[in-house]
C-alpha cells in the first residue's frame, strides 16, 4: 500500500502535466477569435442595429487600385461593394484604357469602364514620376491592399516590388492577376480568350464536329477577379491573427481551369472507358485520348439537351434546356404524351435511355414546339422536371424580378446618363450593396491627396506643380 502512494502520486503529477500540455497545444493551435479589426482577441457583443445598418462587410479596409481593363476592376468592384475604400489609380490623361474603348456615347466613359468601377473613387498619378512616387508612397503606407493586374513585371518596373512595399508597409496585402502563374509562360501578356483556351474550356466548349469555342461568360477575366476578392478577404483574415501582409496571386489560367474542373474530372475518366453520360456514346462514336467537346450536353449525370420552342424560326432564343433527370422520367413520359415509356423496359431506366438520348430528345421536343419557352417552364417546373429557358440579354434587362433583388440596376451618371449594370450578385443581409457611378478621371485627386493622405496645401501645389498628376502637355508630349 505504501509503496503504492507514490505510485498514485506520479500517475496524477503525469496526468496534470498531460493535461497542462494538451491545454498548452489547444492554445498554440486553436484559432483566436477576432472582432474583425485586429485589436481584441474577443468577438464583440451581437449588435443590437437593425441589420443593415451596422456598416458593410469590408468598412474600414481600404484599397490601392491599381486595376485596368476587367479582371483586376472586377475584384476591386466587389471589394467596394462589400464596403471597401477603393481607391483607382490611373494614368494622368489617360486612365484605364476601357473608359474609351467600345464607347456608345461621344466624350462620356464607355460602359465597359463604368460598369466595372462602380463605387470607387479615382485619383490620376503618374507613377514613374518623382512626386508620383511620393503620393504613392503615402498611399501604400496608409491602404491595407494593393491589388494589381498589370504586364507581368511592370510593378516591379515602377519601383514597387514587394520588397519595396512591405518594407513601407508591412501589413499591406499585394493581390495580382497575371495570365499564367511561375512557369513557361508566366511573362506572357493575357486577355480574356487566351485565358479560356489555356484552362482547358475551349477545348471542351462547342460541338464535337465544330473548332473549339469561346463561351460568352467571361470566366477569364471576371471569374479570376472573383478568385482574388476570395484569396484578399482570405488574407486580411489571416492578418488579424499574423499582423503582416502577404501576396495574393491569381493566374487566369488556374482560374478557368478551377470553373472547368468536371473536365479534368472526366480527363481522369476517360482512360477507364467511355463518358457514358456524353451522347456521344449514344451515338456510338468513339473517344480519343482527351476530353471531347459535349455540345450542350449537361454537364452532370443527367442527360440534358437544347430544344427548340414554339417560335424558334424567327427567334433565337425560343429554346429550352430540357433536363431528363431520372426521377422525373414519369412526369416527363406523361406531360409529352408518351405513358407507355414509364413501362416500357427500352425506356423505363437511365441506363435503358443512354444509348437512346438523341432519338428521346428529339421526341420531347415535338413537345416542347408546341410550347413557349415560358410555358414549358411552368408545365415542367409544376412537376418537378427540371428545364429552364434560354434568356436572351433583352428578356434579363427587362426581368422585373431581377431589378427587385439589385441584380440589375440602373445607375445616373453625370456625362453619359442613365445606363443598366449588373448589381452584386453576392447578397450579404447585414452587408446591403448600394451600386453607385463609377468615377470620372481622377475625380477625387484633391480628397485623396487632403482627406486620405493629409497633405498640407503648399504640398498639395507643390505635387501638383510637378505635374505628377496631370496629363503631359502637348510640347512635351511630342519632345
Ligand atoms: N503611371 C505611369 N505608368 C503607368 C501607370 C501610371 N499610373 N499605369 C500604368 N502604367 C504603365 C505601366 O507601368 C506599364 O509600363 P512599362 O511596360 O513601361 O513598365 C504600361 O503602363 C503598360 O502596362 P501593361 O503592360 O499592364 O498594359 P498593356 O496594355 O500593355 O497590357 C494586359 C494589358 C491586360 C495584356 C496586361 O496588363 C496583362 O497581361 N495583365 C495581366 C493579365 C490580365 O489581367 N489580363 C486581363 C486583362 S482584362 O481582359
């Protein structure tokens, strides 16, 4: 018994010290909780404002813009719509190129640009110039992101690497779009299409007889502006818990080829035997090696097609995608007039139909003529088949429902008028979106340079006496 005390003794003295431990590696690894400006470790009391009114997601943080064209606007779009302080800046007397290109209205920003930079405020800089640099340098001190799409390379060509701006600032995050990432093509210049080719969907995108094709979403562009918003907010919850800034690569490429994943899902398949879902194999084409392009077949394991409707000589758009999902086949058999297929061994399972789907399809569209676009969505969706019209860009500018959500909205603006944009398409309910105009050029010089960056007055002249931001004039221009 004696001897057994200390025994006791020991195992409790090790299990306190396990304990300590456990409770030592809890707190090393369990992540802290952050009130989402870095300064306590504890969430603050649930607001007692009415939701909506407490401010937007990203109050507080602010933004040094230096986006052009699409890609990069889009992300900063986003940030600012979520409540960023997004600041542009452009080239004095030029600025982003899109503010001129495809212009519908003589002298006024093109849409293009305007329904890219809404929210933002644009301040022109010249930043190979001294006194540029200067105002940069303020900037970057005082924004928590810098986000950037420009020519592999022409960052660093301005003086800006990072080891320039952490040293500056070292919270600040450096965001980047660039075509390609580290690799053979990483100092290629890339616009939209190119894009879209080397990620893999114009391979897989059109008809199996036809070139490969480019889709009218632009996934290379906005869709890798969507990845960076993503990889920014990511990195500015990190720094509440690191307090230092990192860089936030997105390359167009990895960004298609994440929205075209099911492809190289199917890549994969392909060596094991044929895409039984592709009505290529109904057909009794073979496969090659890679991944064929699927028309419009449906892009999961239900069969799916475009079928004509009632109209579609003289429109279009009179189609329908027409989804034959397996536990609709009933509802499907009756509503076009073909009972006998709910039974019929030939027709009644999935696997029955595959080698079938053209002949099948082509039967449910005699249906589907007789019918609106509209009203075989109302028919089908009442039993649960799912289809759905193919909306021309008329019918969703005009769509009441999607005005009601902000989805499409219609903006004023001082020298081109009232025009339709694309809202948020992220709805946030304590976060409400207001879509404002897009700024004209350098709009909010002074305010940036006074309000934001507390430059006296005589500095104010000083900087711009420069003509660090302002446009070269006409002689120098051409010496
Ligand atoms: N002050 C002074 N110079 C400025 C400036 C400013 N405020 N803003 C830009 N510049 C300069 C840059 O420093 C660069 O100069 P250098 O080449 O001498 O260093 C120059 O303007 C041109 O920049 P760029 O090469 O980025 O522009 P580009 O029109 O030649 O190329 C694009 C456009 C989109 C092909 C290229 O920027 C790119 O590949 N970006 C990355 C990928 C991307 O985002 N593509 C999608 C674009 S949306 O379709």
């Amino acid at each position: 018994m004696a001897k057994k005390k200390p025994q006791k003794a020991k195992q409790a003295k090790a299990k306190t010290a396990a304990k300590k431990s456990a409770r030592k590696v809890l707190k090393f690894t369990a992540p802290k909780k952050a009130n989402g400006n870095g300064k306590s470790n504890n969430l603050p009391k649930p607001s007692s404002k009415p939701y909506g009114q407490d401010g937007k997601a990203l109050t507080g943080v602010r933004i040094l813009d230096f986006t052009h064209v699409q890609s990069g606007p889009t992300c900063t779009q986003l940030l600012a719509w979520f409540g960023a302080d997004v600041i542009k800046v452009e080239r004095p007397g030029v600025g982003d190129i899109t503010r001129g290109q495809l212009r519908d209205v003589p002298g006024a920003d093109s849409l293009y640009f305007t329904m890219l930079n809404h929210n933002k405020r644009s301040i022109t800089i010249d930043s190979k110039h001294p006194q540029g640099m200067r105002v940069l340098n303020a900037l970057i001190k005082t924004c928590d992101v810098l986000v950037e799409n420009f020519a592999p390379g022409a960052l660093d060509r301005m003086g800006l690497t990072w080891d320039y701006i952490h040293k500056l600032n070292p919270r600040m995050i450096v965001a980047s779009v660039k075509g390609f990432g580290p690799g053979p093509y990483e100092d290629c210049k890339v616009y939209e299409n190119v894009a879209q080719c080397a990620g893999g969907s114009a391979s897989t995108t059109g008809f199996r007889e036809g070139p490969p094709l480019v889709t009218g979403a632009q996934i290379g562009d906005s869709g890798t502006g969507l990845h960076l918003a993503l990889g920014i907010v990511s990195a500015l919850y990190q720094r509440i818990r690191s307090g230092r800034g990192q860089k936030v690569l997105c390359a167009m490429q990895d960004g298609v080829l994440n929205l075209a994943r099911v492809k190289l899902r199917d890549q994969q398949r392909i060596a094991k035997g044929p895409l039984t879902e592709y009505s290529q194999y109904g057909e009794g084409v073979p496969f090659g090696k890679a991944v064929p392009r699927a028309g419009n077949d449906s892009g999961g394991g239900q069969p799916g097609w475009i079928l004509k409707c009632k109209g579609w000589e003289s429109d279009p758009d009179a189609y329908t995608y027409f989804i034959t999902q397996a536990p609709a086949w009933g509802a499907i058999c009756d509503v076009i007039g073909k009972p006998e297929w709910k039974t019929d061994p030939d027709y009644a399972t999935p696997k029955a139909r595959l080698p079938k789907l053209k002949a099948i399809f082509a039967t449910i569209e005699q249906w589907t003529m007789t019918k609106t676009k509209f009203e075989v969505m109302d028919i089908c969706n009442a039993v649960d088949i799912p289809v759905g019209p193919i909306l021309s860009m008329k019918e969703i500018a005009e769509d009441e429902s999607l005005r009601k959500t902000g989805t499409v909205v219609e903006v004023d603006h001082p020298t081109r008028g009232k025009y339709l944009s694309v809202g948020n398409p992220i709805k946030l309910s304590d976060s409400i979106s207001e879509v404002k105009r897009s700024p004209l050029l350098g709009e909010h010089t002074d305010e940036i340079l006074t309000d934001v960056l507390g430059f006296k007055a005589n500095e104010v002249a000083e900087i711009k006496n420069s003509g660090a931001l302002s446009a070269p004039k006409k002689e120098e221009k051409a010496a």
